[in-house]
C-alpha cells in the first residue's frame, strides 16, 4: 500500500466537540484503523495539525495522542496557512471567530471543512460559498445526525416507503444544563451570551434543516418562539452573569411537500424520553420513532385502537406496541463517517452535497427563526442560490 498524506489544520480542538467528536473520534479513529483504503492500493492518511490560542493546552492534546507538541502545533493561523503542505483547514472555534478564518483559509487555497453555523448571518454564509466556489476548493459542513444509526434506519424506512405518505414529524430535543451555582454546568457559558454567539436557534436550527432537508424535503415556512427561561447563570469562574442568548426554541416549519414538523429544542427541560433527540413522523401506512441509535415502527396492520376514557385508568402499554428496527448493519461514530467522506471528496473528487451552500440554508433558518419569534409571525424561507 502507498500512504498520500493530508495534512489537516484543526482550529478549535481544545473545545469539548472539536476534541472529542473530530480529532479523537475522527481522526484519530482513521489513523488506528490504518487510514482510508481509496481502492488502488492507496491509503489517505490524516496528519492532523493542532491549532488554537492557548500553546500549553494544545502541546499537552498533542503528547497525550503521540503527535508532535512542536512540528503538529501552532498558534499562529496565518502561518499555518501559509504553509503549503496544509492542505485542508477545518474550524470548530466558537461562531464568532469562524467567519473570517475561514475567508482567511479560503483565500490560502485551503479546502475547507467546518463546524456550523458558518457565520453568524446569512449574509457572511453565503459570501463563504461564494469565495469558495470562486477559489475552486472543495468545501464541507459538519453535518453528523444524518449519519446517526436512528436516523440511518428512519432515512431506510423512508427510502423503502414504509410511510406511504408523510404526515407530519415531531421532534424533542434537549436536557437541563445545570445553572452553574451548585452543580457546574454541562455547557461553556459563552452559550448562553448573545454578544458571544450564543443561544439555541442559531445552535440547533442549522441541524434542523439539514435532517428535514435531507429525510423529508425542504422548508418552506417557518414559525418560531425562542425564549431565555434561565435569566441567570454561573460561569466557569462561579461568577453570576446575565444569560442573554434563548435557551429553548420552539418551531414549526412547513416543508415541501406539504409535511409539518414541530420540534422543541430546550436546555431547561428534563429527559422523560428514551434518548436525548427523537423523532415520531407519521405517515398514511405507519409510523416511527428514531433517536440517536434506536428506531421503532407501528404498521397501519399493527395499530391499536384506542378510546379516550378518562374515567378509566389506561390498561395499554402504548410503548410495547412498537416493533424495534433491527441494526442491519454496522454504524460508525456519525463524525468520523462524514469526515471519511470529504476526505475521499478531497482525494478522488467523488461525489459530496454538504458544501457551504447547504450550510448557509443552516444559517438562513437559524436567522429567519429569530426573526419569526422577534416579530411573532410565520415566515417563508426563499430557496438559495449564489
């Protein structure tokens, strides 16, 4: 076998989802597994470059993963980009500091590969992909949950018309962040600060229209109530501060189609579910409930009948009468099977969709849910194009 290196500049990895998800699960996971096999006895080999403000976290990221703490880190982003055996530039930084590093990487010659939401308005989103078509490099957004094994088997049901026609999709997503006074909160505190780039609409939209996009059709239309329902939180210091970005968004988009989905988003609300994301849709000939490993069907053949009573206590255990959605497969960690994608995008020009494009219709949701809460209407989302 011959090995082709990619060299790969990571900005971001001393973040909790650029460490975990993209350099140790990723990465990391495709060198263990002896890098990717392209088919004519070549193997892609990622050489990840560690890049950051903050040198002592990164050498220490750098030793712990027998990486080079001198040769494989950096905190000078212009020299990295410079540096004409990076061939790839990946960001995972906090939002506000995305925009102009990646125009930065873009105008390097860097093919690029990030975290969303790709900028902070759809303005900015949709220069990237422009600047990067323009340049002619090949360009990814993360997009993972599709590539969760639920909703693998939803995208299969799907595909094989389990559903008939689709009615309509309702989500849950969320947990409780604890405040930070007397249990340390699960998530940084810039979440929660507007000024910062924080807040759940600009944080979970851009999933959302990436998982209706890509299962069920585009959106059309969009409604939307964020709120901040914890007004004060305790930050990594224990010091209380104002919690100015909304900590849970409620929406409903209409896609094309005519299929309506609801989904509630929230980090003030407590786990009564089988997962921390589910999704029911229902369809003419049955139903499902997907999360992020699981996924359960009701046959129209299979559906009980049930008679509102409330005089009586329930004698049906409604959960039970669900049939489990075999694996049938092996799934990978949704991150690392995305990254082998653009990699294989990168190294053989095969076909990839997710592009800067599809991020900026993140954004443009994201943006347009805002709107819709801040004037409490319902909003249509027009179709991109650059």
């Amino acid at each position: 076998m011959t090995r082709k290196t990619v060299r790969i500049a990571m900005n971001g990895v001393t973040g909790r989802m650029g460490y975990r998800q993209h350099l140790v699960r990723s990465l990391l996971a495709i060198r263990e597994q002896g890098g990717i096999d392209l088919g004519d006895g070549t193997v892609l080999w990622p050489e990840p470059l560690l890049l950051g403000r903050r040198e002592h976290a990164l050498k220490e990221l750098a030793e712990r993963h027998g990486l080079d703490p001198v040769a494989d880190v950096s905190t000078d982003l212009d020299a990295v980009l410079a540096d004409d055996g990076v061939d790839i530039y990946f960001d995972a930084q906090v939002t506000s500091a995305r925009e102009e590093a990646i125009k930065k990487a873009i105008a390097a010659g860097k093919h690029i590969y990030t975290e969303k939401p790709t900028a902070t308005g759809l303005d900015g989103a949709l220069e990237l992909a422009r600047l990067a078509r323009e340049a002619g490099v090949k360009h990814g957004v993360v997009q993972d949950k599709i590539f969760l094994p639920g909703l693998l088997k939803l995208k299969r049901l799907i595909d094989g018309g389990f559903f008939g026609r689709i009615l309509s999709v309702r989500g849950e997503f969320g947990y409780w962040v604890f405040e930070g006074d007397w249990q340390e909160a699960q998530r940084p505190s810039w979440n929660y600060r507007a000024e910062d780039g924080g807040g759940i609409v600009v944080d979970m939209f851009p999933h959302w229209e990436y998982v209706l996009h890509e299962l069920f059709g585009g959106v059309r239309t969009v409604q939307a109530q964020a709120v901040t329902h914890i007004p004060t939180r305790w930050d990594e210091r224990g010091k209380p501060y104002e919690a100015t970005a909304d900590d849970a968004a409620y929406g409903v988009f209409q896609l094309e189609g005519g299929v309506i989905a609801q989904i509630n988003s929230s980090w003030a609300v407590r786990v009564n579910r089988d997962e921390l994301v589910e999704f029911q849709v229902d369809g003419t000939e049955g139903s499902a409930v997907a999360g992020l490993r699981r996924c359960r069907v009701q046959h129209r053949s299979a559906t009980p009948k049930p008679v509102w009573n409330p005089d009586l206590p329930a004698t049906e255990v409604f959960r039970d009468q669900w049939q489990e959605v075999p694996d049938n497969a092996e799934f990978d960690n949704g991150f690392k099977a995305q990254w082998e994608l653009f990699l294989r995008h990168v190294a053989l020009d095969e076909p990839w969709r997710w592009d800067l494009l599809a991020g900026a219709r993140g954004v443009q949701l994201a943006e347009l849910g805002w709107k819709s809460s801040v004037e409490g209407r319902r909003l249509d989302v027009p179709e991109l194009a650059l």
